[in-house]
C-alpha cells in the first residue's frame, strides 16, 4: 500500500475571540467557566480536573494558567477531545489512586498550534502557529488549551474534521497494537468481536486496508454498519461458532475480542488453533489463564507502548489515503463532560464520543 506522508496542515479558519472571564468553580461541581479569546495573551483557559477519585461525579471545571510553551513544547487550541474507557478507568481509581489530586483529564484531542517553544519539532518535521494538529498521548485534553511536548503533535489530515480526528489515534493505535500481535496480514481470515465498537471499527478497517478477510460480530441491527466498514458480519449470541463456520469452512487464522465476553473468548478459543493469534483487550479475567494475548492496560497486559507510538503516522496515511475514518456517535459541550462519562461508560456506543470545548 502507497500512502502520501503528510506535512502538518495550516488552519484556514480562526475562530472569533470571546470575552475574559474568570469563574470560581466549586469542586465537586461542573461549572460554566467561559472560554477565553487571545488565550496565548492572557493564558486562562478552561480544564477538566477529577478533584477525587470517584465516578463522573467528581470532575470539575476550572479556570488555569498553563503558560507559554517551554523548549520543545507547542501549546494548542482544541478545537475536539476524544473521550475513552481509559479516562474514567484514570479517574475512578482501577489504574491505581498514587497520581496527586486534583487530575487532568483526557489522552487524545485535535486543535490549531498557537504558539511553539524552542526547538518545538514533532515526528513530521518543525511544528508552527497555524499548524492543524492530533495530540496523542497527552495529559488533560479535556481543555480549551493545552500545552504538550511536539512530538506529541502529528498532522491533522486535511480531509478530516476535529471532531473525527479528536477519535482517531486511541481506538487506531489500539486496533494496529491487536493487528500486530497476531500477524494479520494478506490473506488471513480474522474474526473480531465487537465489530461496531470504537476499537472495533478500527480493527476492520485496517485489517481490511492490510488486505485481510474480515468477519464481524454485531447485533443484527448492525450488520449494515459492518458490510460498510468492508467486513462481513455475524450475529453474536447461541450458536455463534456455527455461524462463523458457514461463513469461513477453510477456518479463522486470528480472533480479536473488543468486548471481554466469555463467549469471545470461548469462540475464540474454538475457532482459532494458534492460540498466539487470539488476542483480548478486554477479557483480561477469561484470558489470563487461557494462553491468549493480553493487550493494553489491563492487570498483565502487554501496553504495547511503542507499536502504539509508531502507529500515529501509519494512522493518519490510512485516513489521507481514504482507508479509514471515525465514526462520532456523539459530541458533548465541555461543561456536559459528565454526561459524555456516563455514556462512554455503558460500553454500548456505536462510535467515538467526542468533547467539543
């Protein structure tokens, strides 16, 4: 596959500046701080925080002072920021509670550079004001403003909005990690589980792009949205192996389970004789003492941190090359950031929810 490498992209739009305001904000409270224009003037912007740790309950808004971006650091405009499972997981205590309180919020946001420390490079070259931006691995997207190291910053693809490019690289980096550890390649015949989830549409697509076959599961509801994605679907529920056996009689060379069901794991298990080539994301209970490849970061998982890291650029050719896209289930305003919680927090979205400061 031949891709174009892309430069980062200069914003051709600014927004109007709206007036200072400074609010106090309680902290157990979601507050209505106004955003501020000229932000790399005055600096405040607004932020998420978790003032404990606790459900959506505790995170609060408030006003900061990030500062001007130090060596090698760029600071950033958001114009989106990706919500996941991970940030309440950060947030409620599963990742342990050691970080000191109060905690910002959110790994993943797309914005417009307004300002570069020196030496402010990325992984496609020098980064500058106007440049349109992904940031990924970041701490506190949820934000107005941020301020993060460079190469953090890769090139917004032009042919993609911020909300869908605020989705991308969590889910992406996610799928290309399960891909890699099961060496799906050209003409592999892979199942995935919780094929219309926001991990899972990404493993279709690049599996797809990777020129493998691709059967899904999903309700029957669903089954249009996995034919579109380039896959084929299955029903999930009693008699799932049957079904994926008519669909593929020659067999199933890798599985990934997106949704940690014991009848993932259990289908998995009986279609998949490699069991190096089943991997979970999410059964982390069923699969420790299974044989099968533990991703991300649950208890014993591989976090897969540099197959991740690399994946950014492979991400962004993909969405330039008209190989994969995001699908926005739902946007929040910042101030309903709880609400955006409760519902990553159902497991049952059909695509990203995304935060729009």
């Amino acid at each position: 596959m031949e891709v174009t490498r892309l430069g980062y992209p200069r914003a051709t739009e600014r927004k109007r500046p709206l007036r200072a305001q400074t609010v106090h904000v309680p902290p157990a409270h979601i507050g209505s701080a106004s955003r501020t224009g000229a932000r790399d003037a005055c600096r405040m912007s607004r932020a998420v925080v978790a003032t404990a740790f606790g459900g959506p309950e505790v995170l609060a808004i408030i006003d900061v002072d990030d500062g001007p971006p130090g060596p090698g650091q760029i600071a950033v405009d958001v114009r989106a920021a990706g919500v996941n499972p991970s940030d309440f997981k950060f947030y409620n205590g599963t990742f342990g509670r050691s970080a000191p309180l109060p905690l910002r919020v959110g790994s993943e946001a797309s914005g417009i550079v307004t300002a570069v420390g020196e030496g402010a490079v990325g992984p496609c070259g020098q980064v500058a004001v106007g440049d349109e931006v992904i940031l990924y691995r970041i701490n506190g997207g949820y934000a107005d403003r941020v301020v993060v190291d460079a190469t953090t910053a890769v090139p917004k693809p032009p042919s993609m909005g911020f909300e869908e490019a605020a989705g991308l690289m969590l889910t992406g980096a996610t799928a290309v990690h399960t891909l890699t550890a099961t060496t799906v390649g050209p003409g592999d015949t892979i199942l995935v589980h919780g094929a219309t989830g926001g991990v899972g549409q990404m493993v279709v697509q690049i599996a797809v792009a990777r020129r493998a076959r691709v059967i899904g599961t999903a309700s029957a509801a669903r089954h249009d949205v996995v034919r579109a994605l380039g896959a084929e679907p299955v029903t999930y529920g009693d008699g799932l192996a049957d079904r994926v056996r008519a669909l593929a009689p020659d067999g199933v060379d890798a599985a990934i389970d997106t949704v940690g069901t014991d009848e993932a794991i259990d289908v998995s298990l009986e279609l998949v004789a490699d069991r190096s080539r089943i991997a979970t994301i999410a059964g982390f209970g069923r699969g420790r003492d299974t044989g099968i490849k533990l991703l991300g970061g649950g208890p014993g998982a591989d976090p897969g941190d540099d197959i991740r890291y690399a994946a950014r650029l492979e991400l962004v050719d993909l969405v330039a090359a008209g190989k994969l896209s995001v699908s926005v289930a739902a946007t929040y305003p910042l101030t309903d950031v709880a609400e955006s919680q409760k519902a990553i927090m159902t497991g049952h979205t059909t695509g990203k929810i995304i935060l729009v400061p």
